[in-house]
C-alpha cells in the first residue's frame, strides 16, 4: 500500500495528480490503459495523456513502473524520491505489491558493479511468489 500522497507535490500537473490519485487508491498495479478506463470521467481520453503523466511521476520518484507486469504502481515506501535499489515483492495469488529497500542488497550489488567495472543506472528488483495470506488461505 502507498504512502501518503493524498497531498501531493504543488508542482503536478492536473494529470500527474489525477494519475497518481489512481495509483494511490488501486490495491493492485495498474497499466496505462486501466488507469486511462479509470480517468476517462475525468477528461484523459488518449493514452498519451496517461503516459506522459506516468513518465513524469516515475522521474520524480512518485511512482514506479513493474517490467514483469507492465504496470504502475504509487511509490510505497519511506525512501520516496531515493534513487537506489528499489524491490518489489509481487503476490501471483491476489497481486498485492510490497515496496522495500535493503541496504546490504543495495551495497553487495555495488561491490560487484566497482569489481567488474559495471556502471549501474538503476536497479529494481521483482520477486514473483505468494504473500502470508494468499500462503493462509491455500
């Protein structure tokens, strides 16, 4: 579950808010054309207009964007805005998504990249399996 973003950075755009305002009350990540089919009431009719929003919430840190499920979801952690490792736990039973950061992760992973030469511009990790509940109710 996201943290607080009910209010927002001033500087949004009316979209950016509208965008994040969805992501943040979804239980579940979000592609662009679910938080499009969510907005339309709102008079975002082309997914361009989702896209550009998303872009802009994801530079700032806002939002982060799942590869393995080519979604979205509201950034949910304490570390909004960091750019380092950023991991995602994601549930295949109910889709729920945790956020967390693990600094020995964070500083292994730096190590090897300073061994071998590798220059890293962004790490993400997505862990795919089941959450305590879903493992509960099974």
């Amino acid at each position: 579950m996201a943290h607080d973003h009910s209010h927002p950075p001033a500087d949004l755009t009316r979209n950016q808010g509208l965008v994040l305002a969805a992501l943040n009350e979804a239980p579940a990540p979000l592609s662009a054309y679910d938080i499009l089919d969510r907005l339309r009431g709102d008079g975002l009719r082309a997914p361009l207009q989702i896209y550009r929003a998303l872009d802009k919430l994801v530079e700032r840190g806002l939002a982060h964007r799942l590869e393995s499920l080519n979604a979205f979801v509201a950034c949910a952690d304490t570390h909004c805005h960091r750019k380092g490792l950023i991991a995602f736990a994601i549930c295949e039973g109910c889709g729920k998504v945790d956020e967390f950061a693990d600094a020995v992760i964070e500083e292994r992973l730096g190590n090897w990249a300073q061994q071998t030469g590798f220059k890293v511009e962004q790490t993400t990790m997505e862990i795919r399996g089941k959450c305590a509940a879903c493992l509960k109710a099974a």
